[in-house]
C-alpha cells in the first residue's frame, strides 16, 4: 500500500513538493511466512516522515524514494513531476544519498534547493555516573547510589524519542520511565530509539542488576587442625561468596601486620607460634564493602610433651636410667592447645601399643628400650625414647686387710694396728651404701639406725652404720665383722661375715704383714690328694691322735728357741717330704702347683672395627673371660676370675659383661686365681663404644631455583662420623635400589630422572654398623627449557605464495617466553649478525630494506635453554607507486578537462614489497574512501580528485591528484520563428515562408553538434535557420543536440504550416 506524506515550499512558480511513500511490510498471511516479533510494535506502525528542523534544513528518509512535483495549487493538484525520467517501476523518484543533497532550482537564478537524507537510525548508550558498575555474562551490574541515564545521538535529523521496556512490559518513554534502584533488583531492559524521519535503531537487551549487598567471607583450615588450632603444615584459605557480581578481592590483615591481598593459602609456617588474631573482609565487583570480622586462632608448632616416670628403685647416670626388675614404668604427656590425641610406647622390639596405664619393667637384667609417641590433635608429634637398664644384681663387697695378721682357719688374726678396708663394686647402676654391722643382730643399730630404717628399708635390730673408713679394732678378743652393699636401685647384696682375732700379743705383733688379696693355702683333692702353692710357708706339729681337735704341738730343731720354724717348696711339681728316724725311713709325696692361671678374652654380639690406633665395638658388646691353668707341672685348677671395668674393684666373673652401653673409652682388667691362691698379673685392654651413628648432609650447587633443579645442578652428599670413621654413604632416588655415593650427583645421573618430583634418601654406615636415620630432600627435576615466541608489534603481512613476511619501518618486536615450572632467568635476542643481548622492551629492524633475520632463545632460572630460534622478515620502506585512467570520453579545453558521466576513473597501484593494500581516495576534500575499484561520477561540476595508496605494512605513498570537470548534462534546446507564429496549446502556427531557428545551449563543455529532421526524415546538421518548410499541413520537427562529452539531448517541435 503506498501512502504519501507531503511537504511544500512556496515558490514564484506556485508550490514545490515533495512527496514520500511509505510501504509497510506484508502481513504473515500475506507472505505465508511467519513473522518473527523482533522490533517493538511501536516501530512497525510508526510511519516514515518527512522532517524540518528548527533551521529551515529538510530531512527525508534516505532509504525511501521521493518524488519532485510542481503544482499552482495549494493542495497539489495536477502536480508536474520536476524529474521526467521514470525508474523501474515507472515512477518519477529518485533515491536520494546519505546527508546533503543539492538540487538546481527549476527556475534560473533561484537558490538551489537543498534536502538532506537520512538513513542513519539513532544510537543509544546508557550511562551509570557515578556509579560502581562491573559486567560479567552480558548482564550489567550497578553498586550503591546507583544513577541510570540514557543518551542518544542522531547526526542528521536528530533524536526524537528513547522508549524502554521492562521485564517483557510495554515500551514507554524513557522520559517516563521510574525504576527503582535502591535495593537488591534483577531487571531485563528492552531499549531504542527514532529519529525524527522514522529511522529506529535495533532494539537492544540489558540484563541488569542492582547490587548493594556485600559478600560473606570465612577462613578454611586446609591441613592439621582441631578446633582454633593448626598445625606449622596447615594454611589458612579465605573462602568469599557473594550473590551478585561476585567477589572482586579479598582482603585479611594478621596481628599488627598490614592488609593484604588474599590469592593463595596463608602457610602458617610463617607465623610464630601462638595466639593470632586475623581479620577479614571482602569487597565485591561493585565495591560494596564487607564489614572487617575477627578471627583467633592459633599455631600450635610445639608436639606434646612426654614424661617417662619410673615407680619404684630408680638412678639415672649420662643417658641410662637403671631400674629394679621391680619398677614399674609411667608414661605422661600434654599439649596445650590442641590436645593430646595419640599415644603409643614400644618396649625393644615388640610391637607398637597404645599406652593406658602403668606397666613392669623387663625382667631382663640388662639394656632395654623404650620408645613412645605422642601425636596432638593437629598432628605434631614427639617420639622420646628411654635408654633404660634393668638391675638385677646386688653390689659385690669385699675386703682386704692392712697390717700384721694371718689366717686360723676361716678366723684372721690380727692386732689393734691391723686396717680392714672394704670395698664395694657395681658396674651396673652403682653403690648406694655400704653398711657395716658388729656383731650380731641385737638392741638398735649404732649411730644411723632410725636412717638406715628409714632410707634402706631394714630392721633397727641390725646394728649397722655406713662405712665411711678403714676399720681398726683395739679391743682383744673375738668380734665379728658383718657387712653388706645397696645399689642405686635399692638391690641388696647377701651379707658377708669375717670371725677376727685380735691378739696383741708380741709374736703375733711381729707376723709378717702380707698385702695380698687372694692368701695361698693348702688343699686336699679327692683325686689329686694334697696340693700347695710354691713359696708358701708351712709348720710342722706333732699329735698323738688323728683327731682334728687333738692335742698338737709345733716341732722346732731348738727347743730353747721360740722361733717357729717355716718350711717351703720352691719349685712345682711333685715333692717329697722324707722323715728319718731310727729304723724307720718314711717319704710323703705333695703336689705344689707354682703355675699361675691364664685368662683369655674373646667379644662377641657386636661389631669391631681396628685402625692403626683404636678398636672400635659397637652397640650390644660382650666380653667373655675364659681362663685355663698351664698344661704343664700339677694343676689345682681355676678357682675364679675377676675384672675390673674403668678403675673400679675387682668383682668375679660370672657371664659375659655386657655394661657397654655408653658411648666412650673403656679401660678393662682382668685376671684369675687358682684354688692355691696362684694369681695372675692383671691384664688390661682398652677399646671405645661407637653408638652413635655417622652424620650425613647434602650440599645443591647452582643452578637451582628453591626446591627445582636441572640436569645442570649438582646434588653433594657429605657424611662425617668422629669415632669409627664412615664406611659407606648410600643414596637412592624415588623407589630405586641403593647406590653408593662416589661423586656429586649431576648431568647423567639427574638427566636419567624423570621430569617432576622426586625424592633423595640418602643415609650413611660407619664402620662397626651404626646407620644413620634416614635423611630425605625432595625436589622437583625440570628438563623443560622455556617455550619462547616472537610477537610482531604493528603492521606485518605474510605472502605465503613467496614464503615472505613483510614488516614496515615501525614494526617492533617482543620475544616472548613462557615458563611453566620455575622463573625465567634470561631472554636473549639478536639482528642479523650482531651478538645476542637481553631481551627487555621491543626492538625495531635496523633501517635497511630487505632481509633481516632475528635470531632468540631463553632460559630459566636452572638453566634449561631453549633451543635458537631464527625468523625471517623483509623490512618494506617503499609505498606503493599509484596513477590513474580515465576511460571513456574525454574533452580536454584550455585547462579543463571534460568527462560525462560514462567516464570510468580508475586508480592503479603497484608495490614490488609487501604488496599493494588499499588505494584511497577524496573528491573535493571529502571523506576518504576506498576506490580499488573503477568509478565513474553522475554530478555535474568540477571535482579534484586526491588518492594515495597503502601497501600491506602500511606504507603510505604521497597524495597525488588530478582535475577534471563532470558534464553530465545534455544541451538545453529551444526554438524560434521568423516571422513569430501563432501558438494554440502545444500547437504553433506559422506561414510556409518562415525560417525556424534552432538555439541551443550547454552549460559546461559546450554544443559540439545539432542536427534535425522534419517529419521523420533524415538527420540534417544544423547550419543555419530552417526553410522550405513543408507545404501546407503539419510538420513535427525532431532536433537531437550532443554536447563535447556525448551528452545527448532531443526535443520535438509540432507546427502547423500555412
């Protein structure tokens, strides 16, 4: 349906106007088609207008055709359209061009008249000042105070209306429009708007959203923890959610340190131990603050603390704590804050148990072990463990006496000078006290008895004091010496008992004083029959009975003399005491033993070591005493053994010493005795006890980058052991079998490693087998150099036909490098055959056209390098060389040159470099425009045409122009008589005599030819005026008229001849 809006302009000749049609789009029954509601009814039943702004200018839809008529009347009747030429669907329009449009008045000398076309819809912004605004998924969110404007723009006719929809509802204007932003909303905006022709732009959609509340945040423990404690391997991680736009920061502030950014786990590692006070906020998108919240927590770095308690007898000495086989054993533990959570002991090698309550020592004399753990609730543990020693044997208490005094049996005598000292050994925990007691148990015990009730728990009635010196008994007659010994663990030792004589008479004064501990004396075997040492002094008594208590009487050369007389055998063997009286001779046969005993030492449960110096054992030695009586002369056989351990007193040997438990230098003597008396030369040895095992360290030589190495890097092991010495330092990669150290660990061995985490053991051994804890690096091998690339900055084009890439003069370069594992160290760079340097900002080509290479690497901070990467580029300084054609007809005339409307303008370009680009052009200083293509121009006038031409990289040759003088208007023909003929509508008459004169004008490259033809005849050049005019009758007069450019023009003549 075609409607038309019309507009008038009053001119001399009556009314000028213009006529718009306006089409609307066929209904969906109409098409068949269904029609998709995509522009707001609004628009589809608005009607295109016709506009005058306040101006005077006119404004037209671009888009629309319009029509030129000219009327005398007032509402436009008979209307006489100003365009005679039809378009295709026979109609006098024209489509007018985007903006200004000039056209020549109709009538000479008037102004030309001017319509500006208008095809642009309007465009429409919103705006938000002032306002906190963050869009995310293509919905738009606005914070706090939020303030919403449109703005619309219309170049050309100008805005007329900006209608909105909301959440599906009607278009109203925006004039209208009251949307509530002052609290938490989701809206869906439809918007647009017209000119004041009718253009409306697209209806667009804007999901937005009123956010005015903050986000929430709270703190996650990510490792050990329980309750408000963590443990040194924990992190604090900031979780934050918000509703809306969504978190923008996170921000936390711990004690008195400043505010910073969360974007990774918080290691608690690095925090003090102790109580913390971390505060937290979040800001989202459109900067609504969360209030600051406080949070205590704390580091809880310390395991809990272990008490092994011993219930009963109990001595420490260094590192070992000596029991009785009676004790018991207590475990504690606490752990402030977190609290103790586990708790396990282990006693030597038995099993793991968890610990309940008080358990019995060993009953095994000797070393034992016990190891506990303790684990809090945030997983710091603390194992301890107890070197502890089970004594199960009292002290060894002897004696030995200073001064005259010899043996009457199992009773010694001596005078009131005599010294008896006692002594007392324990190799295991120790002496306690010696007691001394008199006689035997009666009354209350003299001087310390209430202590001895007290402190050793035994009876009042014992009468005994500690031993503090030598005894001396002044006092004649018989007393009875009783003595015993305590250890540290409150084992007693069984009471030993001495029956004294003191006799101070003077034959007993002057017995000769003997120091010797082990006294010789006689024996009588069942086997061997009677056996005494060599050296040893016997008496001669006679008896009338064989009875033991018998009468006897000591035999002496002279009687006079009280001198006793002291017989001896001197040497070993078998003797012979030989009696002579008369008619008797009698012989007795006695064994003397003159041998002493030899005791030989072996070890055994622990390894040795021997250097040029030292013997070395290791943890768990014994030491064997065995001794043998010589092979030859008579044997009495091996009565005991004794040792001594680090200067103390001789005990006798028993089993095995195994007091090696201490790491140190260890003096042993050691002898035996026979059952004569015969003593041995003490023998010693002296050895040290390693317990301790080698200590090893490991030492990474760069490169390296914290915990990540290279092939490059250098792993040292280094292990140093003071006493035995180091026998082997081992090492194993992951799950791999053990290797021995021998060199630095570097290039193969750490190349043959996979790329990514690995971990080194590595422990030594020393040379009677104590072997170090295991020790553990972990670190991350990285074979990966960095992935580098080059980045070309500006213009570039690449003919893939020459294999080329052409850059310009301005082009700059970035080499890039991207490390996945470590840092980068170095990017290195170089032009040409200049020496590589460090990359740090873009470069440009040296300005020399043609090839330039780029050559480029990196590394990172282990130093992998990447392999050299080379580029080719052709540096392109030259534009392009440009000219141009016109093809078709041309007429030059003095210094103007003439072309119609058929005339093509065509625009060359060549570029030898990257090619050519674009070829641009202006007319009369418009807008530039792109004019590859040949054109050719329909408006009549002078145009100076400027074009230039840019290649591919942007090379821009110099503005070339040329001149030139649009005619496309055809001559304008009119007509005469002489004399004037007579005129009846359309219709002249005129006498046959008449010359008819043809006059014809061109406005611009002027009338090149005239010809005419009278009533069909042919075409006759017009010379001069026209006569022989048909005789009579009607004549049509056809004149075709062509000016220099070929523009056309004919009209047609009617007359009636006279």
């Amino acid at each position: 349906m075609l409607i038309s809006a019309e507009l008038f302009h009053r001119t001399s000749l009556g009314l000028v106007g213009l006529a718009l049609p306006f089409f609307f789009q066929a209904s969906a029954a109409e098409t068949g088609q269904q029609e998709v509601e995509e522009i707001p009814k609004i628009l589809k039943s608005s009607e295109m207008r016709l506009h005058q702004d306040d101006s005077g200018r006119l404004f037209v839809p671009q888009k629309s055709p319009v029509f030129w008529f000219l009327s005398t009347s007032v509402d436009g009747s008979n209307p006489v359209p100003l365009r005679p030429e039809k378009d295709s669907k026979g109609l006098h329009s024209v489509i007018l061009k985007e903006g200004e449009n000039r056209f020549p008045h109709p009538i000479e000398g008037q102004e030309d008249l001017v319509i500006h076309a208008d095809g642009t819809p309007p465009i429409t912004e919103l705006q938000f000042p002032e306002t906190p605004v963050f869009e995310k998924s293509g919905t738009v969110f606005l914070g706090k105070d939020a303030q919403l404007f449109w703005f619309s723009k219309d170049s050309l006719s100008g805005v007329r209306e900006t209608r909105i929809s909301v959440d599906g509802g009607d278009f109203v204007s925006s004039e209208s429009l009251n949307l509530d932003l002052s609290r938490d909303a989701d809206y869906i905006l439809r918007y647009y708007s017209m000119d004041h022709v009718g253009n409306a732009e697209e209806s667009r959609s804007l999901p937005l959203s009123i956010d005015r509340t903050p986000p929430r945040t709270r703190l996650v423990f990510e490792g050990p923890h329980h309750g408000e404690s963590v443990s040194s391997r924990s992190a604090l991680i900031l979780e934050s959610k918000d509703s809306a736009s969504g978190v923008s920061q996170i921000r936390y502030r711990i004690d008195e340190g400043p505010v910073e950014l969360f974007s990774k786990p918080i290691s608690v590692d690095k925090l003090e131990p102790g109580k913390h006070l971390l505060k937290i906020s979040s800001v989202d998108q459109v900067q609504n603050e969360e209030p600051w919240s406080e949070i205590i927590f704390f580091h809880d770095q310390l395991p809990p603390q272990v008490e092994i308690v011993v219930e009963g007898g109990e001595s420490r000495f260094e590192d070992v704590v000596y029991v009785s086989a009676n004790s018991k054993i207590r475990l504690d533990a606490a752990d402030l804050p977190a609290g103790v959570e586990g708790f396990t002991f282990q006693l030597d090698e038995e099993e793991p148990s968890v610990y309940q309550e008080a358990f019995d020592a060993p009953k095994d004399s000797g070393i034992h072990w016990i190891r506990t753990t303790a684990t809090d609730r945030v997983g710091n543990s603390a194992s301890r463990r107890l070197k502890l020693y089970v004594d199960g044997e009292p002290p060894a208490s002897d004696f030995r006496i200073e001064g005259a005094f010899y043996w009457s049996g199992e009773r010694v005598i001596i005078n009131s000078k005599t010294r008896l000292v006692l002594t007392s050994t324990d190799l295991e925990s120790r002496v306690k006290t010696l007691w001394v007691c008199l006689g035997e148990k009666k009354g209350k015990s003299p001087g310390n008895g209430k202590q001895a009730k007290k402190d050793e728990g035994f009876s009042e009635e014992e009468n005994c004091e500690p031993y503090e010196k030598a005894l001396r008994f002044l006092k004649e007659g018989s007393h009875l010496l009783r003595f015993f010994a305590l250890d540290q663990v409150d084992n007693r030792e069984q009471e030993h008992r001495l029956s004294i004589i003191v006799d101070n008479s003077p034959w007993a004064i002057d017995v000769s004083a003997t120091r010797e501990k082990h006294r010789k004396l006689w024996l009588f075997d069942e086997e061997k029959g009677l056996i005494g040492p060599a050296g040893l002094d016997f008496f001669l008594r006679i008896s009338a009975s064989p009875e033991k208590d018998a009468p006897s009487f000591l035999l002496s050369h002279d009687p006079q003399s009280k001198k006793k007389e002291k017989l001896f055998f001197s040497s070993n063997g078998l003797q012979r005491l030989e009696f002579s009286m008369p008619g008797t001779h009698k012989a007795f046969q006695i064994q003397i033993d003159g041998k002493v005993p030899r005791t030989r030492v072996s070890f055994a449960g622990a390894k040795r070591f021997k250097n040029q110096k030292t013997l070395f054992f290791s943890e768990g030695l014994e030491v064997k005493l065995t001794a043998k009586e010589p092979n030859t002369g008579q044997q009495s056989g091996v009565e005991k053994t004794y040792y001594s351990l680090d200067g103390s007193g001789f005990i006798p040997y028993q089993d095995p010493v195994r007091m090696f438990f201490h790491e140190k230098r260890y003096e042993f003597r050691y002898y035996s005795v026979d059952r004569v008396g015969n003593s041995e030369s003490i023998r010693s040895l002296s050895f040290e006890v390693d317990l301790t095992p080698p200590k090893s360290t490991h030492e990474i030589l760069p490169p390296y980058f914290g915990n990540i190495l290279s092939a490059r890097s250098s792993l040292i092991l280094k292990s140093a052991d003071g006493l035995s010495g180091v026998k082997t330092l081992g090492y194993r990669f992951d799950d791999e079998e053990e290797r021995i150290y021998r060199r630095p660990l570097t290039g193969r061995i750490l190349k043959d490693l996979e790329e990514g985490p690995h971990t080194l053991t590595y422990l030594s051994e020393d040379q009677v087998g104590n072997l170090e804890k295991e020790s553990r690096i972990k670190f991350f091998i990285d074979h990966t150099p960095p992935v580098t690339g080059l980045r070309v900055l500006g213009e570039q084009h690449v003919d893939e036909d020459r294999g080329k890439t052409f850059v310009a003069a301005t082009t700059r370069f970035r080499v890039l490098a991207k490390e996945k594992i470590n840092e980068l160290n170095l990017i290195r760079y170089a032009i040409d055959e200049g020496p590589k340097e460090p990359y740090k900002n873009p470069f440009l080509l040296p300005e020399s056209e043609g090839r330039h290479q780029i050559r480029f690497d990196a590394s990172d901070r282990v130093e992998n390098f990447t392999p050299q990467v080379t580029r080719i580029f052709h540096l392109d300084l030259t534009p392009p060389e440009l000219k141009h054609r016109l093809t078709g007809t041309t007429y030059p005339e003095g210094d103007r040159l003439y072309i119609n409307a058929q005339t093509k303008i065509e625009l060359s370009a060549s570029d030898a470099g990257a090619g050519v680009l674009q070829i641009l052009c202006r007319l009369n200083g418009g807008k530039v425009r792109g004019c590859r293509q040949p054109f050719s121009l329909k408006t009549s006038g002078p145009y100076q045409l400027e074009y230039f031409g840019l290649d591919r990289v942007k090379n821009r040759s110099s503005m070339h122009q040329a001149r030139f003088f649009v005619d496309s208007e055809p001559p304008q023909i009119g007509i005469r008589t002489s004399p004037s003929g007579r005129k009846t509508g359309s219709l002249t008459t005129i006498g046959r005599r008449a010359l008819v004169f043809l006059e014809t004008e061109d406005r611009f490259s002027g009338v090149k030819e005239v010809f005419y033809s009278i009533n069909g005849g042919p075409q006759i050049l017009y010379r001069r005026s026209i006569g022989k005019l048909p005789k009579g009758g009607k004549m049509e007069l056809n004149v075709l008229t062509e000016d220099w450019v070929g523009n056309q023009q004919k009209s047609s003549f009617f007359f009636n001849i006279e």
